[in-house]
C-alpha cells in the first residue's frame, strides 16, 4: 500500500453510531490509517438525532451494550431497565473517550459520493464540504433508521405554528406548556412521546393512520443485583450471541428461531404440518403461555411467543390477547377499539413498548383522530384538516418514521464502473449476507439489508459486522490482496434464500418499513435476515475460503 498522505486513508467509515464507532476503534487497532464522517455534531447515530421526549431503546439497556470490551462491561453502569436517549447518548460519548475516537472522525460533514476505481482499487470519497478522500476499504456504519421521513401531506408549509419530526429533535428541546399538539404518526416514536407531550401540553391531538401493537414496558430502576446477575450470565449470553448470531432482546434468537423452524423447511414432515404444530398449544395452557409472556414484561420478546411469526391461528391468539389489555388500559370502550391493531399480523411491524400510552387516552386533553373514520387532507395555516373537519393546533410533531434500512445508503451516489447502487437497487436491495453489494468491491454495508439487522439487537449485530469486516481486511493484508467483491451469482442465492425464509413468515403480510411500505414508490421486498443460524452461515463462507466472495 502507498504512503498516505493528508487525505489517503486505508479505511472510511461512514457514520459514527454504534457500527461506526466500533469500526473505528477496530480497524485503528489492525494498524489501518482510518478517517471518519457524520453529519451530527457529535457521536451517537440514531441516538443523536431522536431527541424527542420518551426516546429510549426497546432492547432492555443491559443487552444494549457493547460486548467487545470487558473494560467497558466493568466502568459503565445502566440506570434503567430501559435507557433514555439522554443515557444511550451518554453511553455513546464515554466510549468516542475512552477510546480516543473522536479524532478519527469529521463532523458536521455529510458523505455525498463514493466511486470505486477499478485500476488502483480505491475509494474516492466527497463530502459536502467538498473535500475528497481516497481509501482503499468503505465502511457504510449509515444505520438502519437515519433518514427522517416527513409525508408530503398538502400545505404542510403553510403552517404558521413550528412543526418537529421526531427524528430530528431540536437540541434545546420543545416546551409544549399551554399549548395544542398535533400528533401525526403512531409507531414506537408517537406511541413513546405522545403520553410525555400529553402531561405539559393543553391539548393533543393524535392522528392514528394505523394503530400499532404495543406492550407496557414495565420499566424500573436496575440494582447492583440485576447488573450482577447480568454479568454472572455474560459468558452464557456469548456463548449463544456468537453461535447463533441472532438475539432479538433477553430471549436471543426468539423471531428468527420462531420464523425460520418453519420457513426454512421446504416439505414439512408428515403430520407436522404448521397448523397442528399450533394445536400443541391451546386451550387453557395456551392462555397461560400468554399470561406467562405477559406478565415476565418481555417487551419486543413477544416476537419469540412460539409460532407466532409463522402461524396466523398462534398469532391471533396472541393478537386477541394483547387487544384485551388495550381494553383494559382504556376507560372508554370506543376509544379501546380504535386503539385495537386488526390490520396486520402481531409482531409483523415492530411491537411497540410503551410507558402509559394506552392510559394516555384516558386523559381529558388527548383526543384520538382515527384514521379509519377521517384521513388528514391537508395542513392548513392554524392546524390539520382531515374529511371530517379543522383540528386547530399550536404546533405539530411528525411523527412518521424513517425511509428504514436503504434510505441513508441511497441518499449517497455509491459507484463502481457501470455499477451504481441506487440502479442496482431500483428493484429493492441486494447483498451477499447483508455485507456486500456485488460490483462494489471493498465496501461493506454495517448491518446491511438482508442481515438480521432491525430484527436483532443491533450493538449485537453491528459488532458481529465490524469483527468479521475487521478480520476479512486483517487476512486480505496478510495476503497481500487488495479486493474484495460479492459474486453475483451467490448474491442472487442469498437474496432468493432472504425473502424463501421471509415468505415462510406473516411478516410480508404487513405493510411495514421492514418491507419498504412506509414509502411511497419504495419497491416491496422484505428487507431484513430472519433465518437461522446466520452467523454460522457467515463463518461457513469464511472457512470455506470466502466463499461466495471473489478476492484479488
Ligand atoms: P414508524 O414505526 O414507521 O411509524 C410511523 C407512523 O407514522 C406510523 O403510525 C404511520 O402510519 C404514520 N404515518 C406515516 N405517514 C403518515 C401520513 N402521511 N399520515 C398519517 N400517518 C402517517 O416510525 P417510528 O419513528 O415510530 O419508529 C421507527 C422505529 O424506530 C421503531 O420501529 C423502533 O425500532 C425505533 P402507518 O402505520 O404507516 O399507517
């Protein structure tokens, strides 16, 4: 490799959340000269730019953490079964300190092209701040959830008050105190904050498009003992972290095991049909299971409630179950329904977890606009008018979710010779493993689409990425290789397993951001990994020789 010089790099990282920061502090440690960008500020990701009151994880704080280090498993120390966003943030800035990271990072600069060239094998990479950057590797650390999405509703520029997207949340925060709110979104962002913008504003108003499944939290203050107890189970926790790779919260493995015992079975045996599998579990026990899964306040681990993920007679009656909680956290009958999800199956869009949402309706200054009775026509200079009539509001907050998964990879001009990833990815995303993009040699794509990714626990999953991305330089340079590819054809495989597996779930039943539905004119693929095994899938084509990878 050549010298560099002010701006040769070995590596780019792109984006400095969880993935990226990892991947920093990886690739400085293999010796590589590593530059990084994001457009924030500072460190953090996702957990920059979610300001708005109630942001927290949906992961319980103790699994959200970095395993990588036993250093930093010993000095920090979670306060919440659930953390805030303040926290999280926190968290983020002790680990860019303790390891020197912020150094290695521009900020306040947005990536906007990466072209490949095919003779010297570098990236050169431009930023808005104009400059330019050659490196040998790319590290695409853009997140999953990091491109806002405000619908285009009509006049919406007319409005005279302020209006926030949740995910990109003033820093100096929102008073609300006298005022009247609108609420345009109800997914876990909504479902999070309406209930602390209910308790300051006069008045809110939600705007429900589609009501969401969401179980209370439960959440609590962590004691010595749970962090104890936690790290006691460590050792077990990674046993099962790196042999199957797939965690989803405390229950690892629950979705993609649930989903793929039967997606991946092309003939079921005789009598074991998917139907009569659900027949193991009815009646009295089945109501106890419910009960049981209930009360331990899984949260998202509902989506580890046996078969629910791939038979729809297990999935109603777990949807049945949970529609009677909203009853009871509801006064008002009328109200309780239109809370009740009917349109999608349990768990096909992400359970939402919730402090005191439901509870929130019982309040005198919160009214629920439902979507099925009245759409939202326009915005006008004092509020939201829908088909029925004039909501007058002081301000709205949007909270309308994220082009999820390919927006923040799409919003940069990625190219290699005739190969362009936003034409490669017209007809929806494709990848080798979730970690490569054919025709766009030494570029990694940090949990990528078609890595379990948004179904996992991402600190989990982007660490698995960084190590194996980590290691694949490390043997490269040992080699004396300089690139790396996906092979076409395996890359089509992969994609054909990805959506066999998805296509054995209810998940394609949903019109959710896992399939692109949330945008209008996103192509409908199923965009996560909810298979099997997929680290052992990842380590197979390392040991048999990065199969499936062309290096030179
Ligand atoms: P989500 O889950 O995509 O939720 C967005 C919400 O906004 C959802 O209720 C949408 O209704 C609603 N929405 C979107 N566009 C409109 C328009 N035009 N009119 C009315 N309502 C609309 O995003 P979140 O930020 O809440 O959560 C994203 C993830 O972040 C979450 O899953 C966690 O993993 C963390 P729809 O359901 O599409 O009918």
């Amino acid at each position: 490799m050549s010298e560099p010089t002010g701006n040769e790099f070995d590596a780019v990282v792109v984006g400095a959340g969880f993935g990226g920061l990892y991947a920093l502090h990886k690739l400085r440690e293999l010796g590589l000269r590593v530059q990084g960008f994001d457009k924030a500020s500072d460190v953090g990701g996702t957990w920059y730019w979610n300001r708005y009151p109630g942001c927290r994880c949906d992961i319980p704080s103790l699994s959200y953490s970095y395993t990588w280090s036993e250093e930093l498993l010993a000095e920090w120390t979670w306060t919440e079964k659930y953390a805030t966003q303040p926290e999280i943030l926190r968290y983020a800035g002790f680990v860019a300190d303790k390891y020197d990271l912020r150094p290695l990072i521009r900020f306040e600069t947005a990536v906007v092209s990466a072209v490949f060239d095919d003779k010297s094998n570098l990236w050169t990479v431009t930023t808005d701040k104009g400059d330019a950057v050659n490196a040998r590797y790319l590290v695409m650390a853009t997140g999953c959830l990091s491109m806002p999405r405000t619908p285009d509703i009509k006049g919406a520029e007319s409005f005279a008050g302020p209006s926030y997207h949740t995910g990109m949340w003033p820093h100096e925060g929102v008073d609300f105190t006298g005022r009247r709110v609108a609420v345009i979104g109800t997914g876990s962002s909504g479902i999070q904050s309406i209930p602390i913008i209910a308790a300051q504003a006069r008045h809110v108003t939600v705007f429900q498009r589609t009501p969401n499944f969401s179980v209370p939290a439960n959440n609590r203050p962590l004691s010595e003992a749970d962090r104890k107890a936690w790290l006691d189970n460590l050792p077990n926790y990674m046993r099962m972290l790196r042999g199957t790779g797939v965690d989803v919260t405390e229950a690892p493995g629950a979705a993609q095991r649930a989903a793929s015992v039967a997606a991946e079975r092309t003939q079921p045996p005789p009598g074991q049909q998917r139907g009569s599998m659900a027949m193991a579990l009815e009646g009295e026990a089945l109501q106890q299971r419910l009960q049981a899964f209930w009360d331990a306040s899984t949260g998202t681990g509902w989506l580890g409630f046996p078969q629910m993920l791939v038979n729809k007679e297990m999935n109603d009656a777990a949807a049945d179950f949970v529609r009677g909680k909203i009853a009871e956290r509801v006064r008002d009958p009328d109200i309780a329904a239109k809370l009740m999800p009917h349109d999608h199956p349990m768990g096909t869009k992400r359970i939402c977890v919730d402090i005191d949402y439901f509870e929130t309706y019982n309040r005198g200054n919160v009214q629920l606009v439902d979507g099925r009775d009245e759409q939202i026509v326009e915005i006008t200079p004092t509020g939201v008018r829908t088909t029925a009539g004039e909501y007058e509001v002081d301000a709205i907050v949007f909270a309308t979710g994220f082009d999820a998964m390919t927006g923040a990879l799409l919003a940069i001009d990625i190219r290699s010779g005739d190969c362009q990833l936003r034409e490669a990815w017209r007809g929806g995303p494709k990848t080798y493993l979730g970690l490569m993009v054919a025709g766009l040699p030494n570029l990694f794509t940090l949990t990528g689409p078609g890595s379990p990714s948004v179904l996992s626990n991402m600190i989990t999953s982007n660490e698995h990425h960084v190590e194996w991305v980590a290691e694949t330089i490390a043997y490269m340079r040992r080699e004396g290789l300089t690139r790396i590819e996906a092979d076409p054809d395996w890359q089509e495989k992969w994609v054909a397993h990805v959506n066999k597996v998805a296509d054995g779930t209810l998940f394609p039943q949903a019109n959710s951001w896992y399939t692109g539905a949330n945008i209008p004119g996103k192509p409908r693929v199923f965009m996560p990994y909810v298979g099997m095994n997929y680290r052992g899938k990842v380590r197979d084509a390392v040991e048999q020789g990065y199969k499936g990878f062309a290096l030179a």
